[in-house]
C-alpha cells in the first residue's frame, strides 16, 4: 500500500478578541480561552498591562498601536502583517482593545483576510463606555431619562466628526464619545449652537478601569479644562454625572461656571 503525502492543513480561523478597556477581570472566557492557546497575538496600543500579561510566554507578540495624532502603525501595514502571520498556520489572536467592532477597523481587517481566503471569528469585548458608566455608578439607559443611546466618535478620516447635533443637544439625551479629547471644544460648540445647555453634567474617566483611572466631572461649559485635565485616553460620558455627585449638580456648575 503506498503511503499518501499528507496535504497541508487549512489555517486556524484568525480570532478577533475584544480585551476590553484595561484591566483583565474585565476579559470574556472566549478571549482568555483564545489568548491561552494563541501561537501569535497581534496587539494594539490601548491593550491594558494586565491583559498582555496573559499572553503565553511562547507566543509571538505583534505591537501595531495606533496613537490618536501621533506615530500609527499604517492600517495597511495592519493588514499585511494579519494575513502573513495567518498563512503561517498558526494560532493568531488580534487582539483589540475594548471592543473590536465599535471603532476599531475590524471591517478593514477581515476584508483583507477574506481577500487571502482566510477564516476568523469574532469574539466581542466590553466596550469602555460599559465600564466607565459602571465606574460612576450610572446606567447607559434609564427609563424615563433616554431612550436611546449614542455611541459617537470624536473624529473621523475628514477630520473632526460631525454629528446629530440637534437630537443630541435635547433634554436627556446620553452619549458616548470616544476619540473626543482633541475635539472637546469643538463638540462643545456645535452642541450649544444647537440648544444644549452649559450645565449639562459630562464626565471625562481617563484610563478607564486601569490603576490610573480618573474620574473628571464636568459640565459641557466646562469641558475643554476637564479634558485638558487628562493626559492619557478618555471617554467623555455626555450627558451623565457620577452618582455620588448628580444631586448636587447645579451647586457644581455654578461654581464651575
């Protein structure tokens, strides 16, 4: 009987994995699971300490950080290097941070996967929002407060990101802007333009969940010095207050003001 030569297995599908915004308690089992069994990890910048710590200590890491106006690993590069790490044969992990599919390029990434006729999977993480809003204390929706909630970017590739600026300058209104340090002022003149009020409370948390978190309290009169406040990335919670400070919110804006 003549022995058959064995045929190249297919790639492992490419994991996608969300690693949340810092700390590890905040990871999935899916993401963990997949980070143990990784051969390559493909990471970004914002991927916290605690979570590249569990990368096993064979596995190839991969850094591609972008840095919001500052030096960037070219998403072309990002993709050329995802592929080539993939036709390898090796388990590769792409590890984001906080949640791959909200800001993080995922469709550019897997349409240069599929282009080389590979497979992934996806697997989602907590989002900053989710975590900033919990370090608060607050809940992204209420009823009787917002029915709805928005999830924005502070900048796009033209530039500074345009909005609904009149739906989201109502009474009540919650958003999420990430990306908005660099366009704090920006964002806050086109919502006043539009009817906002200046006392309408907006917390920046800089380094959310990490051991240099910060909570800055603001209102939207006084959110450029909040944001100039911090140095390292934030998320600006507009339209919520942390807990322990909402029921005195006028006293703090009038002395803000």
């Amino acid at each position: 009987m003549t022995d058959l030569p064995l045929l190249p297995s297919a790639p492992s599908p490419v994991v996608f994995a969300g690693a949340g915004p810092g700390a590890a308690e905040h990871l999935t089992l899916g993401v963990l699971r997949a980070l143990e069994a990784a051969e390559v990890v493909i990471h970004d910048r914002l991927v916290g300490a605690e979570v590249l710590a569990l990368i096993p200590a064979h596995a190839e890491r991969v850094d591609v950080g972008k840095e919001g106006f500052g030096p960037s690993t070219a998403q072309a590069t990002i993709n050329a290097v995802l592929v080539a790490k993939a036709l390898t044969g090796r388990r590769v992990v792409r590890l984001k941070g906080g949640d791959p599919g909200i800001f993080g390029r995922l469709d550019e990434e897997i349409a240069a996967l599929e282009a080389a006729g590979l497979a992934f999977r996806i697997l989602p993480g907590l989002t900053s929002a989710s975590v900033a809003a919990a370090a608060i204390g607050q809940s992204l929706t209420k009823r009787g407060r917002n029915a709805s909630l928005r999830i924005v970017t502070g900048h796009d590739m033209e530039g500074f990101a345009e909005q609904d600026w009149r739906g989201l300058a109502r009474a009540g209104e919650v958003a999420a802007i990430y990306m908005g340090k660099k366009s704090a002022r920006f964002i806050q003149g086109r919502l006043m333009m539009h009817g906002a009020g200046g006392e309408t409370p907006v917390t920046v948390v800089e380094n959310v969940s990490r051991p240099d978190q910060r909570i800055h309290t603001a209102c939207l009169a006084t959110l450029p010095a909040a944001v100039a406040a911090a140095t390292g990335p934030a998320i600006l919670l507009y339209g919520l207050a942390p807990r322990e400070a909402a029921a005195s919110l006028p006293l703090l804006h009038e002395a803000a003001q």
